[in-house]
C-alpha cells in the first residue's frame, strides 16, 4: 500500500468500535436479546460513541463464539429502530442520534427507579428523526393524531378546579378522583368490576409489571409463566425483579392452558402474564374454553394471572371483548395505559388489583404515583368524555388504515398469507419459503421502511407450536401516515424480493 494511505481494516480509528468488549450476561435470555442489549449498553454508557463503526457480522461472531445469524439478527434491528445506520461501503454505525434519542427506542436495561419511563422513550423516540420515513413497525399509536387540544383543556381545567390540598403530597396509590374515574370508565368499557380502591395509578403498564412483579417475588414467588411469542418489554421487568419467564406456547386459540398448567407443575409457577383480548404478536384472542380455564388453573394453584390489556380498545368487526379481571376480580390483576391508545409520551395508565395485591403494590414496592397534575388532566379526560371521543375517531381511521393495507398487500404480495384479528394495531405477514425475515428487515431499513421480525419476541428460539413457526414479520399501521401506505408497502414488498434474491 503506498504511504500516506490508511489500511481500511486498520483498527486504530477512534470511530471504529470493533475492540469494544460487549458483555453477553449470563442469563437465560436469547443470545439475539443479550447481543442487542448489550450493543445498547455500550452506547449508553458511552463505550461508543455516535457515528461508531460496528464490527463485520462475520468478524463480531467469530470474536464472540455466537453464530453470523444473531449478529445480523441484531444489526438488522437496531437499524430498523433508527439506533443504527447501515450504508453501502461503510458497515453498520451507530447513528448520530443514538446517545441521546434513539438509544431510547429500546432500553437497554429497565432498572431505572422508574422502568416505566423506559417504555415511553422507547416509543416517543419515533419524532422524524428517531423513527423510519415508512412506518411499519409495531407497538406504536398515530403520533400525529395525538389529542393535544383535548388534553391541554383537561389539564386546565383540572388544575383550575383542583382544591389546594389537592397539591400537596401526592396519594402513592394516586390521586382519589383519577381512581374513581378510571374504574368508572374500565367499568363501561372493560366490563371490569372494581373500585376506585382496587385501582392504581401507574406511569403506565411497564411501571404495573415491575411493582408487581416485585411484590410477587416478595410474597415467594420465583417463576412467571408467559406467552410465546410475547411483547418483551414486560418480561425484562419481570426478570429485573427475580422472576424467571416460563415461555407458553401459544396457538390460533391463544395460549395453551393445557400447556401452562403442565409448565406450572413443572416449574412451581403460580403466576402467569397473558394478553387475553389481543395477543401480541400473533393477533388472536384468548377462545372462551380457554379463559375459563385459565382463571380456574389460577383458583385451583391459588395462583394470579396478570391481564396486559394490550390495544384490547381496538376490535374492528365487533365490540371489544370484556377484559378477563371481570371474570374473577379475586385472582386476575389488569394492567392498562395509554401508551398504545394515546401516546406513551403521556405515561400514564393502571393496575387494577386483587384485594390481597392492593397493600402490596404500595410503596414497599418501590412505585411511585405519576404527578399530580397529569393525574388531574386523566381524571377530567375520562370523566368529560374526551377519552372515549378519541378512541372512537382512532377506531374509525385505524379500520379504514387496516382495510387500505391488507389491500396493498393483497395486489404487492400476492399469495403471502396475513394473519391476526380485525383488531390492534397490526398483522402478522408470513414470508416465502427461504427467504429470511431478518434479512428482509435489513433491506426493508435500507428503503426507509421499519417492520419488525417476528423472531425477536419469541422467548425461545424455536416455539412449539406450528402457528407462530417459520418465517414471519410483524407490520404495524398504527403510525403510518395514510398518504404513504402504498410507498410503504411497495418498499416492503421490494425489500422482500431483495431478501430472496
């Protein structure tokens, strides 16, 4: 090489991050998870910096004894989530956002005093510069549709009228007339039955799981049953505090009850985490037989099922289904917020508890109520009416942006089977024979369109169940802009056959 040139796999360039040591963890985790955390760590703690190189896929798996697959597997991700950029001649970086914004996109360790503030950043980083042009990826509400109008009055008002004393020392359970109004309104929505004293208020469902989930581990219990695949954000916090996830596989009927009572037995668990109204990410609700069953599992075990309502609001060919807690107020704890129906910025939502949990999930259980002022905008926003207005327009725009995409699915991809009810915020897209879905989330970035694999909620690496094998991506319309529906699903579809290829 003639002097003055610089050897390009020379590693003394300070932007070049292929001598960081990632540290793996020990853990039970999926060796994707614990790679993708611990890029994350590494960013966060400043080990690398903004703009940082990443090692080869090839170079990086050989240095940490893990197959090339999981470090694609990772890569693919976090450049799908905006932490990363991929360019052509130049590997992947870490993108210069990332320290400071995108690395919020997914945190890489929930053990903040408050987890639940990890859970919004993740979702609100989707400002222009955080998440793709082509929204496809799931778990987030139309950010641009965000009542901001409704809200500033809410809090206003609730403000104006709030008496004095009402702000001071806040209530740790939360505010009295929030309680009130949010039982109020999952009585006529959710069809639950409790009171303003079986209610907590949360910063929102991820907060709920790590003060539960603590108070479980303090009462003795050491196991949490949970489906697979499932929404890993509430599974990490379950880990952080002591419990291990017990993977249930889950099937076109929901999770298999027959199943989570033999992993029970096996394990000890008396505890399960489920999403009985719309399971995420395969789309389908918890059959009838089954719900039955599960909360009888519970009684016979003396046991808790902890309900994540998970865009259960959003049924498009009928009525939402009622939540499971009213089935068995004893023994089912329901976790909500509005992360999914609003935005996560507002971080905000509820854990409605079974009488013996209420005491429990106070402040021995390291919770901490969110601030009064917002409790008074919530309290105003579901007693006036401006909730459930929201909620109606979102269903309506939701179920003509759902219509539109299976459409342009149907005439770009023909043949390709989607599935999941007419509910939620997304669908699950199966991909042809051989063509990998890490790999099409990889192409997909490079066209500015995010999706996710479903791969990456799976607790396990390989599901039981034939329904949730094989190759499959998981596409989310609830931040789409209408306006770039077909551009978005022409670059999926154009990632798709470059993944083939």
């Amino acid at each position: 090489m003639a002097s003055g040139q610089t050897n390009p796999r020379h590693r003394t360039d300070p932007r070049l991050a292929w001598d960081t040591v990632l540290d793996l963890g020990a853990d039970d985790a999926p060796l994707v998870a614990r790679l993708e955390r611990a890029v994350r760590d590494a960013v966060h703690a400043g080990r690398v910096p903004a703009g940082a190189a990443l090692p080869p896929s090839r170079a990086l798996a050989e240095t940490l004894g893990v197959s090339r697959w999981v470090v694609t597997e990772v890569y693919g991700q976090l450049v799908a989530e905006g932490f990363c950029e991929a360019r052509v001649g130049s590997g992947t970086r870490i993108a210069s956002g990332a320290a400071a914004g995108h690395g919020a996109l997914r945190p890489a360790s929930p053990t903040s005093a408050h987890p639940s503030s990890a859970r919004p950043a993740r979702l609100t980083a989707g400002g222009p510069a955080g998440r793709a042009r082509l929204d496809l990826a799931p778990g987030v509400p139309d950010l641009r549709h965000v009542p901001r109008t409704a809200w500033l009055r809410a809090m206003r008002d609730g403000l104006a009228d709030a008496p004095d004393a009402t702000l001071g020392a806040p209530d740790p359970a939360g505010h009295p007339g929030t309680r009130e109004a949010v039982a109020a309104y999952l009585a006529r929505a959710r069809s639950t039955r409790a009171g303003a004293d079986d209610v907590l208020v949360t910063h929102g469902a991820t907060d709920g799981m790590a003060r539960l989930a603590r108070a479980l581990r303090a009462a003795g219990h050491r196991a949490l049953l949970v489906e697979d695949p499932s929404w890993g954000r509430l599974r990490d916090v379950a880990r952080d505090a002591g419990l291990v996830p017990v993977p249930v596989a889950v099937d076109a009927g929901g999770v298999d009850v027959d199943a989570l009572a033999a992993a029970a037995a096996r394990t000890g668990a008396r505890a399960a985490l489920v999403t009985p109204a719309h399971q995420f990410p395969t789309g389908v609700a918890l059959a009838p037989e089954r719900r039955d069953a599960l909360v009888s599992w519970a009684r016979g075990v003396d046991g808790l099922v902890v309900e994540d309502d998970y865009d259960a609001e959003f049924r498009y060919d009928r009525r939402p289904v009622a939540a499971l807690q009213g089935h068995d107020p004893g023994r089912v704890a329901l976790l909500g917020s509005l992360s999914k129906t609003v935005s996560p910025a507002f971080a905000l939502g509820w854990a409605v508890l079974p009488p013996r949990w209420r005491e429990r999930l106070g402040p021995q259980a390291g919770g901490a109520a969110p601030s009064t002022v917002d409790q008074l905008a919530l309290t105003r926003f579901l007693s006036d009416g401006g909730y459930e207005r929201h909620l109606r327009a979102a269903r309506g725009r939701f179920r003509r942006r759902r219509a539109a995409l299976l459409d342009a699915l149907a005439a770009a991809l023909p043949g390709l089977a989607v599935s999941g009810l007419a509910a939620g915020l997304h669908v699950v897209l199966g991909l042809p024979d051989g063509v990998p879905a890490a790999a099409v989330v990889r192409a997909a970035a490079a066209r500015d369109v995010a999706v996710a694999d479903l791969r990456r909620y799976r607790v396990t690496a390989a599901p039981q169940h034939a329904d949730v094998r094989g190759e499959a991506l998981v596409v989310g319309y609830g931040n789409l802009a209408d306006a770039r529906l077909d551009e978005a699903v022409a670059g999926l579809a154009a990632a798709i056959r470059s993944a083939r290829t």
